[in-house]
C-alpha cells in the first residue's frame, strides 16, 4: 500500500492542522504520552518561515484533545535560548491554554542511546523526555538549508533530540546524511505535519520568507520529506539522505510510490532559492 501524503492549503493554520490529522485519523497512530515536537532553531517569529507557528501546534493539540486521553508535551532543543523563545514565540501561552507541558530539551537529563550497525555515529545523547514518550508528533517548517542537508524537514527536524547543544552542532554537521540515518534508527516520529504556512528560501535562517499556505501531512517522514522537497522546486532523487532514507527501509522516497490527497504538488510547486 502507498504511504499518503496530504497537502492542504489555506489561510488558518490551526485548521489545516486540525484537519489534516483529522483526515489522518491521527488518533489511531498514537497512544499514552505523545511529545510535539516544532521547529524553533531560534526565536524568529513564525512570520519569517523559520520556525513552526503556534497555530499549527494548537490545530494538533485541539485535535488529539478531542479524540482521545493523551498526555500532551511541546518539548525542543533547539539552537537558541528555548525558555525564552517559548515566551516569545507565544508557545507559552499556547502551553497555558491547553493545560500542556513545557520542556527545554536543552536543560533536559540525557541518556547515551546505542546505535544498531551504525553507518558513521556509534551513538547519540537523546534528551531523557524523549525516551520517555510513547509517540512523536513532528511538525518542522518547509526550508532549504545550507551545505549537504540541503532542506530542513521532518528528518532533520529529530536533531532537536540530541543534547547538549554544542555536541549536536559537533557531531551532525559532519557526514550528515550517514548520521541522520544513524539518529533516525534510535529516534523516529509517528505523525508528521510541515508547516509550510511561510517557507524559507535561501538559507535556513539567513533567507528570506515565501508566503505558501500549505499544511504536509503523513505518517511516513520519508515521504513527507519528499513530497517537501519536490514543493520547494528540488527534484527526484536530488536531496540525498531523502533517497538514502527509503534504501534504509524508512518510507518511500519515489513520488510515484506515494499517494498525494488534497492539493497536487504541481499546483503547490515553487522554485525556492537554494542555501547560499
């Protein structure tokens, strides 16, 4: 069966959210303790397509609160202050709202994970709350990004799990695609939205914003990552550790193996600037 990919477009995004996990049947996919994950690389507004908007989180949280008793967590580990960015970026708020908790991953306990057949990492630190977690809901932004990574997506959006900081920035920005494959065979979401509300084109935080409207919904990150990469303008096969992911057994990478629901990518195409 082919993995589907839902892309929505519109103006609210905690109603493309909603909706997309609703046409997911997302419930179904999670259970217990479930960890959202956004992006928040630095504390840029939302504005700007470099980090997750609130309102995609809140579209997520209205969903599973409806459908089910989950404990809910919005935890990140970012490349900045990420207290202070919770507070600014009004995840705090948002936090306050839904009754939901709070974690800096950055200041989280870690724990020394194993790596299986490693390609390159023999192991990785992974912020304790994570492990913890039965599920996780990943919701990063639609950016390229500079060097081998190329875009910043669902899979790259797992290195928020690596603590502290400065060994994660040590550690992933050499052979990156080998390692991601190592990261993601000790850490993989369940459900993932891109927030691709404003894209980023020209550099992960160094670009300039791109008004899409656009929610990317699957259970398979590969293919979501695929799907994000073709939107920007990237072709088939181009981002290497997207291929690299699916000869790993991680999703389907080729979009003739993947079923796209709501808008097609031909409709939703744009060329974005590469990383300079």
């Amino acid at each position: 069966m082919k993995p589907m990919v839902i892309i929505k477009r519109g103006e609210d995004g905690s109603s493309l959210a909603y909706e997309a996990m609703k046409e997911m049947k997302a419930s179904k996919l999670l259970s217990g303790r479930v960890l959202l994950k956004p992006n928040i690389t630095t504390n840029m507004p939302a504005s700007t397509g470099v980090t997750t908007h609130p309102s995609v989180v809140e579209g997520v949280i209205r969903y599973l609160r409806e459908e089910g008793d989950f404990d809910l967590i919005i935890a990140e580990g970012g490349g900045c202050d990420i207290s202070r960015a919770f507070d600014e970026l009004s995840f705090a708020d948002l936090a306050m709202r839904y009754d939901v908790r709070l974690v800096d991953l950055n200041r989280d306990a870690f724990v020394t994970v194993r790596v299986e057949n490693p390609l390159s990492q023999p192991e990785f630190p992974i912020a304790k709350t994570v492990l913890e977690c039965d599920h996780i809901v990943n919701l990063p932004c639609l950016k390229v990004h500079t060097g081998e990574m190329q875009v910043t997506l669902c899979m790259k959006n797992m290195m928020g799990f690596i603590t502290p900081p400065n060994y994660r920035a040590s550690i992933m920005h050499t052979d990156f695609n080998r390692r991601m494959m190592d990261l993601l065979k000790v850490v993989r979401p369940k459900v993932n939205l891109i927030d691709g509300l404003v894209g980023h084109e020209g550099g992960e935080i160094q670009g300039e914003p791109v008004g899409m409207k656009l929610i990317i919904a699957s259970a398979d990150f590969v293919a979501a990552d695929a799907v994000g990469a073709a939107v920007m303008g990237f072709s088939e096969g181009e981002v290497v550790h997207i291929a690299l992911a699916e000869t790993m057994g991680f999703g389907k990478a080729s979009l003739k193996d993947i079923e796209i629901r709501g808008e097609s990518i031909k409709s939703v195409r744009r060329a974005f600037r590469r990383a300079r």
